[in-house]
C-alpha cells in the first residue's frame, strides 16, 4: 500500500487512509477543522490541546537503554577463515604448501526478513483509564530496539478502524500511521503520544477531528478489522491485538 500525503487523503477521500505520523501530527497541529475530507465544525479542542502535551514530554533514554539490555540477543553465524595467528589447523600444518596454519572464527550477522508490526490504537473513550497501551507501547518498542541492534529492517503501523454515517456501514474508515517506517529513527515525540491508553485516545480524536472531519458522536464507533485484507503480502505481527487483528 502507498503513502499518502495527508491532503491527498482530504481530496481523494479513499479508504483506507494509509499516511506517515510526522505528516498527520504537522497537519493535526493545525487544529482546523476547514482543512479536513468532511469538515465537521465542531471538533473538540481539548483534545488537540492533551495530545500537544504529551508529545512535548519525551522517554527516559535510561529506561530504553535498559530494555535493550534486555532484549538485544543478535543472531549470528560463526564463520572461520584463514589468519596470521589463532587456532592451529591440523590438517594445513601437515599439508604445509607455504600457507598460514592457523585460523580464527568470526560471527556473520545473519539477515532477517524486514517486519511490520502493528499497534492497534481503538481505544475508545471509557478505556482511557487502562493500561492497554503502555503494555503495547513497551512490547513494540522493545521489538523495535531490537530490531534496530540487528539491522533488521522493522516498520511500526498504528491502526484504527471505525464506522462513520459518511461512509457505509459495511465499509468503515481503516486509518493506518506509520509511526516508524523502515528507514526511519526512532521519533520520540511520536511514540510519545501513544504511551498512555488516555494520549492514544486523543490522537485518534484528533485524526477524526483534524484530518477526517467526521460528524459522528464521539468521532466513530470502534470496530475490528482483519489486517491482512488491506496488508496481505506483509510479514506482520499485531501485539496485544484488541479490535486489530491478524486473520479473522
């Protein structure tokens, strides 16, 4: 699937809505509803105001420091080759024919399929009290940092689906994030602002508010929805899937 710039999104209207965070935060950050596919003028401002606050706050590096303590364990082949100096191999000091006897092991970092791993972000407002998120945002981001160590090429998808009236209901609003893609660092001001069940709830207010512009009670109603329909070709994992899941 390709990514879209937010106003491509606002002009096309296509569903699923598959754009990068950094897009969606600069645009939401406008806080206008008239620059929205719908243009629902009553967004709520609240929202926008929780959700700057928690991007301005950024993670304890000593924390994700320890985390990849925990959990960088590279896999790699051990390989030989000829050396100067080292182990003595038998076999080349009784054949001599003037070459180095001796040889040493080195490891091989072994490459790894490229990943994408999907945050579910349907937290609806009576869950903002939960703890969903951080066991999510911890899990991911541990997979995340380890990845990183290993060089696997890992990419990291916020997802949320819900039903709108501006749309039918057997076909609801899929809005994909992309909150690292693969060539990405890691953007602590995005992750930021999906560390708590209560900050996730305010950005995905602020994607209906700001960027889809629905006039539904309470931006939508939360649905599940099957990854795989929109994303069939990827090597992907849900962690603590909620309403996203992998397969039906």
């Amino acid at each position: 699937m390709k990514l879209q710039r937010v106003e491509e999104y606002i002009q096309t209207k296509g569903n699923p809505i598959f754009i990068h965070g950094l897009d969606a935060v600069k645009h939401i950050l406008r806080g206008d509803y008239r620059q929205t596919a719908y243009k629902d003028p009553y967004p709520n401002p609240e929202h926008l105001d929780a959700l700057r606050e928690a991007m301005e706050e950024r993670p304890e590096p000593g924390n994700f420091n320890q985390i990849l303590e925990d959990t960088y364990t590279p896999k790699q082949k051990r390989k030989r080759r000829r050396a100067k100096m080292g182990d003595l191999d038998i076999d080349l000091y009784i054949d001599q024919n003037g070459k180095d006897p001796f040889y040493e092991t080195y490891r091989k970092p072994v490459p790894r399929p490229a990943i994408t791993i999907f945050m579910d972000l349907n937290i609806s407002y009576g869950m903002r009290s939960g703890t969903d998120m951080e066991e999510r945002h911890s899990k991911i981001y541990s997979i995340v940092l380890k990845a990183e160590a290993e060089r696997q090429p890992c990419r990291v998808i916020g997802a949320k689906c819900i039903e709108v009236p501006e749309f039918r209901r057997n076909n609801p609003i899929r809005y994909y994030i992309v909150i690292k893609d693969f060539s990405d660092p890691i953007f602590p001001g995005i992750w930021g602002a999906f560390k708590r069940n209560e900050t996730t709830n305010d950005f995905t207010n602020c994607c209906s508010d700001y960027i889809i512009g629905t006039s539904a009670p309470g931006n939508g109603l939360n649905v599940r929805w099957n990854i795989l329909r929109d994303f069939p070709h990827d090597e992907c994992q849900v962690i603590n899937p909620g309403m996203i899941r992998k397969g039906e």
